[in-house]
C-alpha cells in the first residue's frame, strides 16, 4: 500500500487517522458508501460483513453485522450519518452492540492530491451515551466478564 | 503514550484467558490464598501462580506472603472501560483503513490493466 502512515491517540478522547490511498477521490468514495462494496473491506479479513443498514444520508442510521462463520456468534455495529458531503467529507457515530453506552465520532475527509491518489483524513472523538445525552458520566464501571469475552473475539479476529 | 499503550496492551494480553479472568472475577469478591483460588475453578497450584504472575505483572493482582500462604488481591490498575473501547476501535479503525486501501488500489489496478 501506497502510505499506511498513522494513527495516533491524542488525549484519551480523540484518534486521528491518516492515510494515503493510490486511487482516486471517487473511488475510495464508492468504496465508502456503497453497500455492495462494504462486505469487501469493512470487516476483518476473516470475517464475513453484512450490511443490515445502509442509508447514506444525514439522519440516516447504519448497521452492519460481522461473522467468523456460520452459527457463531454475530457482532453488530451501528451509528447515524451526520453529515455527507460527496465526494469529501462524512461524519457518522460508531457505536459496537457488545459495548453499548460508548460511541465514537467518526469524521472522514477525503482529499484529491491531485495525481491520482488520494488522502483520508479520520478524526474518531469518543462520548459515551450519557454525555452524548447530556451528562457526563465520570464513574466508569469495569467491564463485566461478559465483555471482555466479546472483546477477547473481536480482538483475536483483527489479527 | 508508548509507555500507556504497552502498559494497556500487557493488561489485554492478561485478560485474553478465560482462566485469568476467572481469577480476576473472584478476586473481586475478595482477597485469596492461591489454593482457595485454584481449587473452586478446578486449576492446579502450579498453573493457579503461572496465570497469577501474568495478572501480576500487568498490575492487575498484588499478592503478599501472610506466614506460610500467599495472599492475592486486585492490583492497582483497574481497567477502565473507556479505555478499552478506544484501544479495540483503534485496532479496527487501523484494519479498516488497510482494507479500504487494498480495495480501492486493486479496483485501479484492474482499471488502468
């Protein structure tokens, strides 16, 4: 790959994200939003990934579902697109059902280098529902055991 | 942050057991000896101290010789949920992104070939 360059945790609130990708703006922007071309990237590799929803509009919600195989457990992510701009910018929340109550702000931008390649820009900005609601949530509980073995798989499943 | 996230990726490598989860969800009821911990779970001693060591060294058990017993505890570093949420998002973020790559730069390929 052209540029795997970073991702770093700024604070304990915020990632950023910074890649740049040998195809044009268009394409990586397809690849973003249409849900024929999901299953091909946004799950881990071993992984199947389907979109349950998909409506890429501001207020519009998605949800996609990942499984190592038949039978075994399913994990389910969701969010809502918060702003869509073609072919630039995308802002949608990342909320995963098996650690429900935390979401992430995912902003994506693209950017034409102008040479046929392309950057990505991601800022991820954590809240948790509460804040998100309004309150902030400062007694964070520990995780129950039940957590930490879904996270446990997810983990493993990310190589 | 080198030094957070290897102390966070050595706390998710002692809790990646069912075993030592185990210990830790029953040394958070209350301190042990070894062999009041190893014997409900069905563990040996000597595998009850190897997966102990490892909690132990991720600062998540202390233990403490009390006359001829040693004595577990929950250690000082707790994991704090927040925590593990951004650092499992991370690693996805970080797959995600190679993946898209991978996608996109083979969908070119095919139509520049």
């Amino acid at each position: 790959m052209s540029g795997k360059l970073k991702i770093e945790t700024v604070g304990d609130r915020e990632i950023r994200g910074e890649r740049v990708f040998d195809a044009p703006r268009e394409k990586v922007w397809a690849a973003l939003t249409d849900p024929e071309l999901i299953p091909q990237w946004w799950g881990p590799r071993q992984y199947t990934t389907v979109v349950d929803v998909m409506d890429v509009r501001p207020g519009g919600q998605w949800r996609f579902v990942h499984q190592a195989e038949e039978g075994s457990d399913e994990h389910g992510f969701r969010g809502v697109y918060r702003e869509v701009t073609e072919p630039e910018r995308i802002v949608q929340t990342f909320e995963w059902e098996g650690m429900p109550g935390h979401i992430a702000v995912e902003t994506m931008e693209l950017e034409d280098l102008g040479d046929g390649r392309t950057k990505i820009n991601t800022v991820s900005l954590f809240h948790t529902t509460e804040e998100r609601d309004g309150m902030f949530n400062s007694g964070m509980e520990g995780g129950a055991s039940e957590t930490y073995d879904r996270l446990e798989e997810l983990l493993a499943s990310q190589g | 942050m080198v030094q957070y996230e290897s102390e966070l990726d050595k706390t998710l490598a002692a809790l990646a057991d069912s075993n030592r989860r185990a210990l830790v969800e029953r040394l958070g009821r209350g301190s042990a000896t070894v062999s009041e911990l190893a014997e409900p779970l069905g563990m040996t001693l000597t595998g009850t101290k190897k997966h102990l060591r490892i909690l132990e060294e991720a600062g998540l058990v202390t233990t403490e010789k009390v006359g001829r017993a040693r004595v577990c505890s929950l250690g000082p570093r707790r994991l704090d949920d927040l925590e593990v949420f951004v650092e499992s998002y991370r690693r996805m973020l970080d797959a995600r992104l190679d993946r898209l790559g991978e996608l996109v730069e083979k969908q070119q390929k095919e139509d520049e070939g």
